[in-house]
C-alpha cells in the first residue's frame, strides 16, 4: 500500500509540474531576501499606460518610450508584445488562465552563461510566481517572470544589452490588482 501511495504521489506532483501550476506557499520574511515583492497596485504615476486584465498582475509601461502592439483577447489569454521606440526586441505581457508557462524554454537555460532565479512574493509573504534571468554567449539577456495570481500570467524578454533596462523597468513595475477590488 505504501509504494502505491507513493507512486500515485509522484506522478500527482510530476503532473501539476509539467502544467506549469505554482503552488502558493507562505515565504517567510527572513526567506524571502531578495525576492521580487509585488504590491497591491495604486495610481500609475504620469506618462504611463497601465497594461492587465481587470484584476490580477498590472504593469506600468512608459507612454513615449516605447510602442504597445496587441491587447485583444482571444478566449482565454490576451498578450501584449512591448516594442522600444529606438532599438531592437521586445517584451511580451501575457494574461490570462493558462497563458504562460511557469518555466522559462529550455533552450535559454542551456544555452545561458549565468542565470538566476528568485521568488515573487506578495506584500505579505506569499509565494506567487518566479523571477528567472540570464546571459547567453551571445551577449544578449533575458527575463521570463511567472505570477500565478489570477491565472498563468507572465512577461518575457530576449535583447541586447540596449533595452534591457527599459523592460527589467516595465517588469518591476509589476503590481496587482485583487480580484475582490476590481
């Protein structure tokens, strides 16, 4: 009996991983250094556009910096593609139940010279996503950011050195709306 439930128990848990799902699991303060902390979202400040769904995660891109393409929903996701005014690349917003993965593609973690991960937690300690980033041999960078809150959602770049401070500054703009206030 035991070997069965601990084999129904491994490919229950090998399941949800391959889904993608996050579970939500309290992070301790004294845990959670250098976790990327997102907060409940107030006013956008002047000169930004506030891109979400009604509730769940929000970000602020800046209005003259750069071109907002996309944002219709098809029946379960809608992805906004980020595109700087000057330079080459861009950021992907995704939103919706099961739109994005919450592992970056294989092929950038293989193919990275360095890469880091971290927690996404909420301001009270709440697991709700990962930070994953990364150098590749070419020189270029990237950033795959997972928030289960309200959903699958994330935001994803790969560019040269020229833009990445603009989009890691739209994704740690990241806040969120609660379903219960929207």
């Amino acid at each position: 009996m035991a070997i069965f439930f601990t084999t129904f128990l491994l490919l229950a848990t090998s399941y949800f991983v391959r889904r993608g799902e996050a579970p939500t699991t309290q992070v301790k303060p004294e845990n959670s250094a250098g976790a990327m902390v997102v907060p409940i979202c107030g006013e956008p400040g002047p000169h930004l556009r506030r891109i979400g769904w009604k509730f769940g995660p929000q970000f602020d891109v800046p209005k003259h910096e750069v071109k907002v393409l996309g944002g219709k929903p098809d029946v379960d996701y809608v992805r906004y593609v980020i595109k700087p005014k000057t330079g080459q690349g861009y950021l992907e917003l995704w939103f919706g139940p099961y739109a994005f993965n919450s592992n970056p593609e294989e092929e950038l973690l293989i193919k990275s010279v360095s890469s880091q991960k971290r927690d996404v937690v909420n301001t009270s300690g709440e697991h709700i996503g990962t930070d994953n980033s990364g150098k590749l041999q070419t020189g270029e960078v990237w950033r795959h950011t997972f928030f289960g809150i309200s959903g699958m959602n994330g935001a994803r770049f790969r560019v040269g050195q020229e833009n990445a401070p603009l989009f890691n500054r739209i994704i740690d703009s990241a806040c969120y709306v609660p379903y219960s206030k929207r």
